[in-house]
C-alpha cells in the first residue's frame, strides 16, 4: 500500500494577495493529489468557527472531511481538519484537547482501506518551545491509549524552528520525523516548520515542499507532502 499524505497551513484561505479564495486553495489541494491532508488555520476564529473551505465546494472536489467539528459551520478543532479521498473509509474521528496558552490542538482519525487500519493526526502547535513539547507528550499519550495498533502518520503546522532539537527530541524509537523542506514564509521560506512524521511500519518513498504559481500566493506557508509505503 502506497499514500500520499500532505499538510497545508491555508492561512484561513486568504493568500499573499488578501484575497480569502476557498476556489485557489482548492485547486491547490487538486494539484497535490494526496489521499490524506490535514489542514491548518481552516476556521475563522470568532464566533460560529465557520470553515473557509464550504463543505459542499469540499465534496464537489470529491473529498471527505473527518467528523471532527464541534459547531456546525465549522469543519475543524481550533482550525484544524482532516480530508480524506472517497475510497478510503473514515471509521471514527475526534478532536485532541491539548495543553495550550493559545487557541491551538489537534484532530486524529482512523481510517481503512484494503482492510488496513490506519491512524492520522493533525496538529498545529503552540509558539512556545516548552509547551509543544507538552503538546506532542499528549498527542502520544493519546495514541498509545487509542485501542489496537495502526500504523501512524502525524503532521501538520508544529512551529519548531529548530531542525532536530525543541520538540521534534519528544519523538522517540519507532517514529521517523521527515523534514520535507523549507515552508515558511511562502515568499523566501526560511523554516520547516511543516512536518510529517510517521510510525516506524511506513517506508518513505519520496517528500517535498509543494511550489506552483498558485501555491506561491495562496497562504504565508507552502503544502508539504510525503509518499509512504507500507
């Protein structure tokens, strides 16, 4: 079995140009082609959370959103959202509530297909160094209290400048943390602050930062992405 994960900070869809453009951010997602994305900054803050991405545009574009939204205009935790392509079954989701000064947290949900079971986090964590490293102490807390084993993939926005120091260290034996390359800021990306990290039963066969002429306008972060194998 081969998939394709990615995470994009959409920056609530509104690009370089301050334009908020769910239609750009969507054919972004189409240029990726990945099976799982977890998205970042998805909800507006205020309010009702509504989703910057309608859901209706979502499924148009043939994607599934993770029942992980607690207000119903909303398709996220604190802004963060799972898709999933249509083919792939979603047996269960929930949000994570994580430590945090900051209105941040995560999402997971556990998919099959091909009667694998699978698991997928989406993160995006905090600006302070030593409350992300509480932040993934609980997102591993979690998994290991979820029922069976599956193989894991967790990404997302996790703020580390560090390349293999602050929190990434909390990642011990049996995870591998891939640096798909520079995402941020969009217009001379400096950090990799995007991340893709994956249980010890993947083989990656391939990651990257996604450029395009769209994607170099519509968020202050690049699509980062991975190709793993079972």
């Amino acid at each position: 079995m081969e998939l394709t994960f990615a995470s994009y900070n959409i920056h609530k869809s509104v690009g370089l140009d301050g334009r908020r453009d769910p239609e750009r951010i969507l054919a972004i997602l189409h240029e990726l082609d990945a099976d799982v994305v977890a998205l970042q900054e998805v909800d507006r803050r205020f309010g009702q959370r509504p989703s910057t991405l309608p859901r209706q545009l979502l499924e148009e574009w043939h994607w599934q959103v993770a029942p992980v939204a607690l207000r119903p205009l909303s398709i996220g935790w604190h802004g963060n959202a799972l898709l999933v392509r249509k083919g792939i079954e979603i047996l269960g989701a929930e949000p994570l509530v994580l430590p945090m000064l900051e209105p941040r947290g995560a999402v997971r949900v556990d998919l099959s297909l091909d009667g694998e079971r699978l698991r997928v986090v989406g993160m995006h964590l905090d600006l302070s160094g030593l409350r992300r490293r509480h932040q993934v102490q609980s997102v591993l807390k979690h998994l290991e209290e979820c029922d069976g084993d599956s193989p894991a993939v967790l990404m997302g926005d996790l703020n580390e400048w560090s390349v293999r120091g602050g929190c990434l260290r909390e990642f011990g034996h049996g995870w591998q943390v891939l640096a798909p390359g520079r995402s941020f800021p969009t217009r001379q990306p400096v950090a990799q602050l995007d991340r893709i990290v994956a249980s010890a039963d993947w083989r990656c066969e391939g990651h990257g930062v996604h450029h395009s002429a769209l994607s170099a306008r519509g968020s202050d972060h690049l699509p980062v992405w991975a190709r793993l194998a079972l």
